[in-house]
C-alpha cells in the first residue's frame, strides 16, 4: 500500500491549513496517510522532529511519499540523509522548502551544518518544490536551490505567502491541489 507522511510547519498542527484536505485527498485515492503532531513545535529541537519522524515511518520503502511544509521539508530531507545504503522512498513534495540558508537562531539545530544533496539524491529520486513568489519567510531563491540540487520539479505560485494561515498572519490556506496533483503523478 502507498503511504504519505505530511510534516508540518514550525508552530504548525496536523489540523492546520492545507494539511486536512490533502490528507483526506490522498485517502480518496487509497493512500494511507499519516499527519503526526512535531513535539515541541512552536520551539522545535531538530532531534526531537527527526526521532518523531523516524519513528511515525518505521521502515521506508519505495511506497512511502513524505509531504513537508517549511521546517517540514528541512526534516525530510535530514531523515533522508540519514538513511542507510539501499533505503529508498517513492518521493518528496517539499512546500516553502529549504535547505539552509535561512537565518533564525531558533532552528539552528535543523540547518547547522551542510546538507548532503548527494547522498538524499540516492535515497529519493522524485522531489517536487512548491514555492510562492512572495513568501515573506523562504525566499524564491530557495526553490531554484532544490530545483538545482535535487532535480526537484519547481512549481512557483503566485500570491500564496507561506501556504499556510494564522499562525503566519495569513488568510488561511486550507487546499493546496499542487501537492496531491504532483504526488499522485509521481506514484504512478
């Protein structure tokens, strides 16, 4: 059986904006799908996220899409550089993603050191990045670095902030059929 796992955002909730109806989307098309709450995630600890998300996955395999959202996408690709030669998921959607490059102290523990495009290349090799061109949190110069590095499909929207909602002080974005458009086309 396919399986999604959806990360969510700094602050975020498995409820929050878009998260609820991609869920149900993907169950629609016959998905398992997972939405764990991130501990701790209005002061999220890199460790903490990585153990959660380790444990919520048990044993990739080719069947497994991960859906991040911001600190979500950085998590994701972590968990990727972390697994062992062989390990293999189906592929990524990576919503307001990054890699590094983003300056707040309070997530130093998720972008403290380089992360190793390569060796996420050899674990997952479908990524799509779904990028707003007026995010006031990731720069669109951070969807071209995933288009560059991991051959990520970009996908630029026009107007949508972070994707997300109040949490942000944004109106709420509660669909994104971007995600489950793209992951079901690269599940095939």
């Amino acid at each position: 059986m396919k399986r999604a796992v959806i990360i969510h955002c700094w602050g975020g909730k498995p409820n929050y904006c878009w998260y609820p109806n991609t869920k149900k989307e993907l169950e629609d098309k016959g998905y398992e799908v997972a939405v764990p709450e991130m501990p701790d995630t209005d002061y999220p600890k890199f460790d903490k996220w990585f153990s959660k998300l380790k444990e919520v996955i048990g044993d990739p395999d080719e069947n497994l899409y991960l859906i991040g959202h911001s600190l979500g996408c950085i998590t994701i690709l972590r968990y990727l550089e972390s697994l062992k030669e062989g390990e293999k998921i189906g592929g990524a959607v990576l919503v307001a993603g990054f890699a590094g490059g983003i300056d707040i102290e309070e997530i130093e523990s998720f972008i403290n050191k380089p992360v190793d495009f390569k060796k996420i290349k050899s674990h997952c090799k479908n990524f799509i990045a779904i990028h707003s061109d007026n995010d006031p949190f990731v720069p669109l110069k951070h969807g071209d670095i995933l288009k560059e590095k991991l051959g990520a499909k970009l996908i630029i929207k026009n107007n949508m902030k972070h994707f997300s909602g109040e949490i942000d002080k944004e109106e709420n974005c509660i669909e994104l059929p971007d995600v489950v458009e793209n992951l079901l086309e690269i599940s095939k």
